[in-house]
C-alpha cells in the first residue's frame, strides 16, 4: 500500500530518524560502558554528578534525562556498586542528596577520554558545520512548546 501524506515513510519519519540517529551515536559508547560495567543511564547520572557535584534526584532526573521512578532503580544500583552515596539535605530533611563517590568520579575520569575520542570522530565524519547545526537543531527540537 503506498504512503500518504499523513503517513510518511519510515525514511523520513522524525522519531525514527532520531532513533536510528541514536543508536549510530550510543553503539560504540555502549560497548566503553560495557567494559566499565556501568549502564547507558548509570553513566549519564555519574556524568551529571560529577559536572554538577551533589545534587536531589528530581534535579539528577531532569538533567540525565530520566523518569524518577527509573531513577529510584539506578541510584539503588550505583549505591550497591559503591558509585553515588545518599544523605539527608542538612536544611531539608524531607530531601536526599546524591553525590558520587571517589570510585564514581574515578569511573567517569578513567572513560573519558575513550568518551571524548569516539564522539571527537563522529564529528570528525560529520564536519564541524554540521556537527554544531545538528546539536543546534536538536536543542531547538527540544525548545519547542508542544
């Protein structure tokens, strides 16, 4: 049956484009974080922690770009792993606090730099034109009031 207007291909559709745009960037990067033993979401909650130190969760959520109840799974994890550690705000009881730890901030330090390679050689393949009116793009994507 032929496509209609209101029924693109699946070549020109948006979120499968966005998704297959995914998964080209995330395979070399999962396969570093399969090595480092942490998952895709683990790694993204250590990132946000260590740019941004010791933060609440609802906060950790929005910037690693999780749901809170997700997120409730993977604090428990990296807390097993030694990864993040959890205390009670001193002026909010009512609030926890997350922080890596020193294995945490250690794991995040020593895959870096294979991080850095593999996204500084997409770009490399994009060309930095491109590169800068992709991300650009996106972030105004992800702007628009829907």
């Amino acid at each position: 049956m032929p496509t209609t207007r209101s029924n693109p291909s699946t070549s020109r559709s948006l979120p499968i484009a966005l998704l297959r745009a995914r998964e080209k960037v995330m395979g070399p990067i999962r396969h570093m974080l399969a090595d480092a033993g942490v998952t895709e979401q683990q790694w993204r909650v250590l990132r946000v922690l260590d740019e941004e130190g010791p933060l609440d969760p609802t906060t950790i959520a929005d910037r690693a770009v999780l749901l809170l109840p997700s997120l409730t799974r993977i604090l428990q994890k990296l807390e097993e792993k030694g990864l993040v550690t959890r205390r009670r705000d001193e002026h909010d009881r009512r609030r926890q606090v997350i922080a890596a730890t020193e294995s945490g901030s250690a794991l995040i330090a020593a895959n870096m730099e294979t991080s850095r390679k593999i996204l500084s050689d997409l770009r490399d393949r994009m060309g930095e034109d491109k590169h800068e009116a992709l991300i650009d793009l996106l972030a105004e994507l992800t702007d628009l009031e829907m």
